[in-house]
C-alpha cells in the first residue's frame, strides 16, 4: 500500500499537478489486511499531511470475509472492516459485489466524490472467495458449511446475464459470444506469458529496456567528476550561515549559524555544512532534492535547521536552501508522521517516477529503521530483481554512542550487509584483466551500497544506505 501511493505524489510534482486533477490513485485491499496490517493506519494518517497529500485516494477493500483461513470474528474487533476509516473521517460505501450495477454506481459516486473534495474514500465490495489459494488449498478444510453455500451459489457474471436476458436487452447467443470472446483474450494472455523472458514495460525504458543495465555493466564506463567550484561552495555556505532579515531566529542558533560561518572562513566542514553543500550543488544543476523524516527540518541531533522559525511568531517559516541560486531546482525538506513503515515506504515510490531527483528518508535514529524492515526486504534490496524497479532512494541513519540507550546507539548496519547481493560465483578481475574504472562497475552490479561516515565528534557516526 505505501509504495505506489506515493508515485501519483511525485507524479504530481513533476507535472505541477497542484490539486491532483490529472492524476489519481486507487489502492486495492484485502478485508483482513485492511484491519490488521498497522500500515494501513499509517497510510491513512499521511492524506492530509502538506507534502504527502495525493489530493484523495480511492480504496477498494475486496471483502471475501474471511482471511485465508480465519474468520472476521477472529480477525478484527469492529463491525466492519473498514471501520479503521472512521479516524479520519472517510467516507465508506458498502456494495453488494453480487450486483455490477449497484458496483458500477457506487464506483461512479467515489470519482465524483474524489475529484470535487480531493478527499479519500472507501469502496467495501462485499463478496466470497469461492476457491482456495491454489489447487493444492481447498478451503473446505477449514469452513465445509460456507463453502457448500458458495457452491451452490450461481457466479456474478451468471446471474447478470440472467438478469439481462430475463429484461430482454441482450439474448442468449449475445452473451455466449461475449462470454468466448472474453475466455479466448485470457487463454492468449496466458499463452503468451509463458515465452516472456524480459520486461516489457518499464517506467524508464530509455534507461531499462530489455538488456539495457546489462549492456550498461559491460561498456567502459567511468565515474563521473562531480567537483564544483569553490565559489559555489562559499555561495552555498553564505546562505546557508546567514540570519535571514525578515525573522528572528533564536538566540542558540543564531550562535550556531555564526559558527558557520566561522568554519567557512576557516575552510572547515561541518556535518550539517557538509550535506548543505551536496544538496546545494545538486539544486544548481536542475536536481530535485527531497528530504522527509521524523524531525529533519531541524536534525535530530539540532544540527540541520533546514527550516528556520520567526520567534515572534509573525512571519512564516524560511527554507534556508530553497533559493541559494536562481533557477535551481526545487529542494522539500518535510517532517513526517511518527512512522517508519509508512513514510519510508511513501519516499520509496516516490522516488520510482524520477530516477534524476535526491530522495532522502532520514530515521529519527538509525536504529529505528527496524519499523520498516519489510521496505528493505521486499523492495529496497531486491525491487529491481524482482519487478525492475530500480529505486535511487538513499536513507540516512544517524545514531550516537551518548547513554541515550541500546536502541539509539547502533544502526544495525550487519542487517544492510545480510542484504547486500552476494554472487560467491562472481570475483572481481585483478591485475591486466581488471575492468576500466571497476569502482564504477562494483556501483553498477551492486543491490545497494553502505557508507559509513563519522561526524567532527567521535561519539557521532552516520551510515548512510542508498
């Protein structure tokens, strides 16, 4: 659910799609997960939030009445599935799924309501699984009397034609060659599924299509040189340690933006001075950074202040690198809701749409990326093997060795190497075999890279995952 909802948000951006008029998104559920998979409620709490709002979602929960094998009086403590609803106030249309024309109506209704509020709404198409999971998985071994009751239920499609029949808008020869019609464009789909060897559609083909990476990997290619002029750098570190005129800020960080600008003449870096500079350069040449996290406007450790507060509380906030150079890209710096799972789920899909921008999801502390350890192991570390979706998102984890206890002190980095792509086949050439500029290669055929960074403090340390 996180993962593509966000597309349409970065969908939005990239076409200046202010209300979300052009695009929509529809997410479809399970009854049983809707209720009790957490994410879901994170999900849902992000619709209104400034920099996560899609202008409204519709979503359809697919209400078998059952969840797998349990029933709903063991799956979930409301009336409804999507009860979940009532904490933000969505409305919910329940429908008979037996009825494609009540369906119809209703899914008609959540459009309309959709595009006039931008709000999120919910379809509860309630319906019955009439078969198992698989042919191995008769779901007569756990409920032998709903299962007898389905089967001798006619299918939806059966009693619609009936229906239509009965009132004489179609005849019966109609209807059958709908029907063969319908089976033989299935039967050809599967047919050709089973001689597909590649992707067919990608949402960057000029850079992904058929054996494009692999041709990639095996050419000359160098490392780029991504040095800037020093007067870009002072340019950057100007802004960036200066007090804007139109508010005052408080008096603590006025002393930290002059130490800035004291280590600027000294030609000293600092860890916030640091990523300034990397986010600045990119914005002057046309890159689209986005940084989003539990307090990153201000840094957990209070060293970013990327969004500066009047203290008379008369002018709206300043964001310190959103005008450093004319014309630059646009820079989002965003604090999120209280969750892990969600958000960084959230920045994962946004960062799909456009392989040219700087995603960044920062955890409050490293070790919080346990909450969302599903996003790292079914799409970070393995997207692109598994559907091509090559994602550049890139996570930075601080943490602090400071007696703020055992969970705000490591960020688990064994984890990320568990993940890392591990070929024991494959060994890297030496000597006169050895590829031109093989750092280059090693970037190209890895799954994700682990960076390890210290701050000008020892106890502080940063791994930065992308």
């Amino acid at each position: 659910m996180t993962s593509w909802r966000p597309c349409q948000c970065a969908t939005w951006f990239h076409l200046s799609d202010i209300h979300g008029d052009r695009v929509m998104s529809i997410i479809i559920h399970g009854d049983s997960a809707f209720t009790g998979q957490g994410v879901v409620y994170e999900t849902l709490q992000l619709a209104a939030l400034p920099n996560y709002q899609l202008g409204g979602t519709i979503h359809v929960v697919i209400n078998n009445q059952i969840g797998f094998t349990t029933d709903p009086w063991d799956s979930r403590s409301s009336p409804y599935c999507t009860d979940i609803a009532k904490v933000t106030n969505v409305p919910v249309f329940h429908v008979n799924a037996d009825d494609p024309e009540a369906v119809m109506f209703v899914a008609g209704l959540a459009v309309e309501w959709r595009m006039k509020f931008h709000r999120d709404i919910i379809i509860d198409l309630v319906c019955y699984r009439r078969f198992g999971h698989n042919e191995a998985d008769p779901p007569e071994y756990t409920h032998p009397a709903m299962c007898k009751k389905i089967a001798e239920h006619m299918p939806v499609y059966k009693l619609y034609a009936d229906q239509l029949i009965k009132d004489k808008l179609v005849s019966e020869v109609q209807m059958m060659e709908e029907a063969t019609k319908c089976r033989s464009l299935y039967c050809a789909a599967f047919e050709k599924a089973k001689f597909m060897n590649h992707l067919v559609k990608n949402p960057w083909p000029e850079e992904y299509e058929d054996d494009a990476m692999e041709k990639m990997r095996k050419r000359h290619v160098r490392m780029p040189d991504t040095g800037v002029n020093e007067g870009v750098l002072k340019r950057i570190g100007e802004v960036f340690s200066t007090m804007p005129a139109e508010i005052r800020v408080h008096k603590r960080l006025a002393t930290t933006l002059l130490q800035r600008r004291e280590m600027l003449n000294m030609r000293m870096v600092s860890w916030a001075l640091a990523e300034a500079f990397a986010f600045g350069t990119l914005l002057r040449e046309g890159v689209h950074v986005r940084l989003s996290g539990q307090d990153v406007e201000r840094g957990t450790f209070s060293h970013r202040h990327h969004i500066l507060h009047d203290q008379n509380g008369v002018h709206a906030p300043v964001s310190a690198l959103s005008d450093v150079f004319p014309g630059q890209a646009e820079y989002v710096v965003c604090n999120s809701s209280l969750s892990e799972y969600a958000v960084l789920g959230f920045e994962y899909g946004y960062s799909l749409e456009n392989m040219r921008s700087l995603i960044c999801w920062e955890a409050q502390f490293g070790d919080f990326t346990n909450n969302a350890q599903c996003v790292l192991d079914q799409y970070i570390s393995s997207g692109e093997k598994k559907w091509g979706l090559n994602s550049r998102i890139v996570l930075l984890l601080p943490h602090g060795n400071e007696g703020m206890g055992p969970e705000h002190s490591s960020a688990r980095p064994e984890r990320f190497l568990q993940g890392c792509l591990d070929d024991e086949e494959g060994c890297p050439s030496v000597g006169k075999l050895a590829k031109p500029h093989f750092p280059m290669h090693q970037l190209l055929d890895c799954n994700w890279q682990i960076i390890v960074t210290a701050d000008f403090l020892p106890s502080t340390v940063i791994i930065t995952f992308c």
